[in-house]
C-alpha cells in the first residue's frame, strides 16, 4: 500500500477527527440534531481512519500527494 499522506496531513487529519467526534459526542447539549451528530460521526471516523493509515482515495483519485519527496 503507497502512502500519500505526509506526517503533517496525518496529525491534521487525526486532531480534526478527534475534534471532530467530541463535537459528535457532545452535540446534543449545543442543539445539534441528531442527523448532524451523525454526520459529524461519520467524518470523524473518515479523518482518524485516513489519519492513522496514511492513505487517502480523494488524494489518490486526484493524484495528490503530501508525503516529502527525498532526493535519491
């Protein structure tokens, strides 16, 4: 599997999917409805998952890639 995260996308990706699901799990109390809690859960999930493997499709369908390239 080729990665096409760098380590800066990653921890982005990882805090905003941390973020991202305490807002979820909190949403009841700042009026978010529960269709919004679970979007938020969703993309929550999609950002850690993405995150801690390195390898997003998006980046693949478009042809981006965030890791650093070294010189050989």
């Amino acid at each position: 599997m080729t990665h096409n995260e760098g380590n800066t996308d990653r921890i982005v990706r990882s805090v905003a999917g941390i973020g991202l699901g305490v807002i979820a799990i909190e949403a009841a109390p700042l009026g978010i409805p529960v269709v919004g809690q679970i979007i938020l859960a969703i993309a929550a999930i999609i950002l850690l998952l993405t995150g801690i493997v390195g390898l997003c499709p998006l980046y693949s369908l478009f042809g981006v890639n965030t890791m650093p390239r070294h010189p050989h």
